[in-house]
C-alpha cells in the first residue's frame, strides 16, 4: 500500500507543493531526537529563508524527499501529528499524513534545524548538477575500429562508420557489431539504435572478406564465415530491447535482411532496399527468407529475394518493412525526436514487452538462421559466387 501510494503522490505537481511549503519524510533517524542545544540553533529566520530557497529548486527532488519536507515543514510549525488519519483509498492525503506522523515527539526546534538542512543539501546538489552539465552528455563507447558507439538520453547508438567503403561490413564490424550489441543489452539505455555514418546506411557484405583466400583455404574461410555470420544474425535474433534501425542512405544484402529482426524501422526518401542475392550467386540471410514472405507476402519477397528487386524507401514502407519515410532534409531531426521520447518511457516495461513479442518466434529463427547459413556456406563454394566476385573485383561493378 505504501508503494502504491508513493507512485499516486508522483503525480502531484512539484510547484504546488512547494507553494503550500509541504514537505518532509519519513525516518528523522533518532540522532535527531538527541540534539545538543548548540546544534539546535535553526532560527525562525533561516528556517523561513529555507522556505524561500525551495520555491527556487529547478529540479523535482522525488516523492520521498517531498514527503519529507512536508512532514518536516508540518512538525516544525504544527508540531506532532494529530490529525485523524486519512481513509486507505485517500492514497496521496495518508502518504503525507504518514511521513509526518513518522516524526514523532521530535520537537519543532529540531524539525525546522531538519528541514532547513535538507533543503541546503537539495540546494547545494543542484548547483554541484549544473557545474556537471557542463561536461559532454554523450557518454562515447571506446575501443570500436569500425564502429561509432555512444549513449546518450536512454539511447544507445550503434552507428557504422567505414563511409568511404560505404560502410561494408568487414569481419571486424561483424565482430564489432555483436560486441556492441551485447555491451547495449547490458548497459543503462532503454532502446538501441542501428544507422550509417555519410551517404550510406551500409553497403553489405564487403566482398574483401572472400578475397585473398587461397583455394585450399576456401572449404575453412567459408565455415568460418557461416560461425561469424551465425552468430551475427543471433545477436539480434536475441537482443533484449527495442532495437530500432535508422536507414539514412541505401541499404544493401545483409543489412537489408535484417530489418525484419528490427522492432521500428525509420527511413530517409533516399534509402533504398536492395539484396542482389541471385545476382552474387549466393542466397538469402537474416531470417529474410522466413521474414520477408511474413511482412510482404510471398510475391513481393520472390522478387527481392530471388530477382534482386531494389526498392525505393516507399515501396518498403508500402510492403510493411518500413514503418515509415522522412524527408532526408528534416529526417534526422525528426527521427532523433521520436527515439528521444520513446526511450524515455519506462524501460522495464519495454524490455518485457519486447522479448514476449520475440519469444514467440525466437526457436524458429534461430532454426531459420542456422538452415540459411548453412546454404550459404555452400554458396560460397560456389562457381556461381566465385565468378561474381571475380566480376566485381574486375570492374569494380556497381549494382
Ligand atoms: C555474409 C553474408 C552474406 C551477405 C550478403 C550481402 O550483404 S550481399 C551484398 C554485398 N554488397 C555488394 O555487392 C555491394 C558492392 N558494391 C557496389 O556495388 C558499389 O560499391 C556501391 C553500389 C555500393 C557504391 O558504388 P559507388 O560507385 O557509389 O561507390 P564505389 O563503388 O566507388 O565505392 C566506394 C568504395 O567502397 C567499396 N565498396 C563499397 N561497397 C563494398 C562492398 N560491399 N564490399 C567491398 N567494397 C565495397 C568500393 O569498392 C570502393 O572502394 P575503393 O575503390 O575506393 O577502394
């Protein structure tokens, strides 16, 4: 009862209750009851000077400290409590009723000497919080190569940043990326955030990560690469909060399929969707080819999956793999907002709600991940994507 009462007297507004000077909490510890007369010197003056600095707090201090002023305010001009008590239901009147009768016989001297000197430490505090904003609020992530990795208002960041290889994920931003991931599952932010540094969200696979491979090393580099990519796709198959992706430019192969594995997808009007599978010899991943058919349809998924279909940011989002489209020129401030209000509800309930959502699901798609890197493994052996890469070695080729 006394939780739910605290979280009734949340909603009382902070103004008003430093207007009618209520104030104070709960447990005056009995050191208090045992004051010496020279600590007892709280004149009538400081105690109403006190009064005054509290209508200047900026900040709310908490229902517990309110409560505690309160009491402390109503001892110091009422003495004890003797009030009937309130009814149960009356939440917000019993909660204040209860912090003052907490006080006791303490007397009015040492309930003025309290409260003033809760207010100068509430006052103090908040200075020593101002000189502290001065420092950078955005708390960055080190030790990242290809990544840049920062928290900031609920939100942690996740943003690649190889911009003149339009962000190519090489084996290092796979491993990088699920270190992030795991250090954003663990960390104080209530949602995540996946976007690109520059032009590009990403460019997809880099097809460095096959070069240079000796023939009789390919059987190994390709198990290799399907453990990595396993366990890349895994990350977000189990990523504990709400991930959302911030598609800023366009998005191609395996960036694209793992936006179904995203909770929100935002895009700016010049991204776009591409995954040249057929076109690189190789097959779908991400979960895209149990994903795809659920969001779009299987018409719609054949054509991206198996013929390469590029979409622009409105046909994804008319296909359900968007949530929505913004101008590029407002698209960061306008999306940055709305992150920015979404990670300020309550994180727990978010977490929970996410993973009874992605619970349903989760066996299958670890199922699904495993069979499509399975596949690919075999794809990489192939004459199909040995030639393809060759070709994009050879001319550089643009898709
Ligand atoms: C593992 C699981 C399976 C995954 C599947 C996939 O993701 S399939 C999807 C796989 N993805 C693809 O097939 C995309 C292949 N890339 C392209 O088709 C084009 O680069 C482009 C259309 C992305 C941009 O064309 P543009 O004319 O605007 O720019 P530009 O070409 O001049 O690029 C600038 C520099 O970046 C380099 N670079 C960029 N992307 C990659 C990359 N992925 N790789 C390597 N390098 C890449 C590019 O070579 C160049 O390097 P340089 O010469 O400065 O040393």
């Amino acid at each position: 009862m006394a939780a739910s009462a605290l979280s009734f007297v949340r909603n009382l507004c902070w103004r008003r209750i430093c207007e009618i000077r209520q104030v104070q909490p709960v447990c005056i510890p009995s050191v208090h009851l045992h004051m010496t007369a020279a600590t007892m010197q709280v004149s009538q003056k400081d105690f109403e000077k006190a009064q005054e600095q509290l209508k200047l707090l900026k900040n709310d201090p908490g229902n517990e400290t309110k409560l505690k002023l309160y009491a402390l305010f109503k001892q110091a001009t009422e003495g004890p409590c003797n009030s009937p008590k309130p009814g149960m239901l009356d939440f917000v009147k019993k909660a204040k009723w209860d912090a003052w009768n907490s006080l006791g016989s303490l007397s009015q001297d040492n309930a003025r000497q309290e409260y003033t000197k809760l207010v100068s430490s509430l006052i103090s505090a908040e200075s020593a919080g101002k000189k502290k904003d001065t420092s950078p609020k955005e708390s960055s992530h080190g030790g990242y190569e290809t990544l840049i990795v920062t928290t900031d208002n609920n939100i942690t960041k996740i943003m690649f940043n190889r911009p003149d290889k339009k962000n190519a994920i090489n084996h290092k931003m796979y491993r990088e990326i699920i270190s992030a991931l795991q250090e954003a599952a663990k960390d104080d932010s209530t949602i995540a955030v996946v976007t690109g540094n520059g032009e590009y969200y990403t460019s997809g696979n880099d097809l460095n990560n096959f070069s240079n491979v000796q023939p009789s090393e390919m059987k190994k580099v390709a198990k290799e690469g399907a453990e990595l990519l396993k366990e890349f796709v895994g990350s977000f198959i189990d990523f504990p909060k709400p991930l959302i992706a911030v598609v800023n430019g366009p998005a191609i192969g395996i960036s694209v399929t793992l936006l179904g594995l995203f909770d929100v997808v935002y895009a700016s009007d010049k991204a776009t969707f591409h995954t040249p599978f057929s076109q690189l010899g190789q097959s779908p991943e991400g979960c895209s080819s149990y994903l795809f058919p659920k969001i779009m349809g299987s018409a719609k998924a054949n054509e991206m999956l198996l013929f390469n279909k590029k979409l622009t940011a409105a046909e994804a989002c008319a296909l359900g793999l968007v949530n929505e489209v913004f101008p590029d020129s407002t698209f960061q401030k306008e999306v940055w907002a709305r992150l920015k209000a979404y990670a300020s509800l309550p994180k727990n309930s978010l977490a929970v709600s996410k993973q009874l959502l992605r619970n349903m699901e989760k066996e299958k798609l670890h199922a699904v991940n495993s069979q499509e890197c399975e596949v690919l493994t075999e794809r990489w052996l192939s004459d199909e994507c040995l030639n393809a890469l060759v070709t994009f070695f050879q001319r550089k080729s643009k898709l």
